[in-house]
C-alpha cells in the first residue's frame, strides 16, 4: 500500500461520522456546550468564530474542541 492509499484510507475512516459538533468548555465553571451538528468546514469556521469572540473577551483558558457526532441509531 502506498503513503497515498494509507492517507486516503485514514481520512476516509476520520470522516466516518454524521457530521462535527463544535464543544466549548469552561474550566473554572465546569460548564460545557455542545454546538451543531454542522459538515467538517462548517464546524471549522463555527470553532473559529466562538475562539475570536472568548478572546475579544479575555476568555482565553475556555476550551473550543471539533468532535465528530453520530446519529443514534434507531
């Protein structure tokens, strides 16, 4: 297997959800929220846009994660 095919094999299996959510959690409230669900750049632009807002206002210890969601099944 070539680097090629290892690299499209592991973005394939990455991307292998139902779409990202956005995750912003607080350390000193313990508060977490969950944003979403939106596609891979959506979710990108989403954590981007939440990080310039927290650190206009000096919130820069919160935490801003893109995890992949899944639908339940059922």
């Amino acid at each position: 297997m070539t680097i090629t095919e290892v690299l499209l094999e592991r973005v394939h299996d990455i991307d292998a959800c139902d779409g990202y959510l956005v995750v912003v959690s607080d350390p000193d409230t313990g508060a977490v929220d969950a944003h979403g669900p939106f596609d891979g750049i959506g979710a990108a632009v989403e954590a981007d846009r939440r990080r310039h807002e927290l650190d206009a206002e000096q919130l820069d210890d919160v935490v801003i994660k893109v995890v992949r969601w899944h639908r339940a099944a059922g």
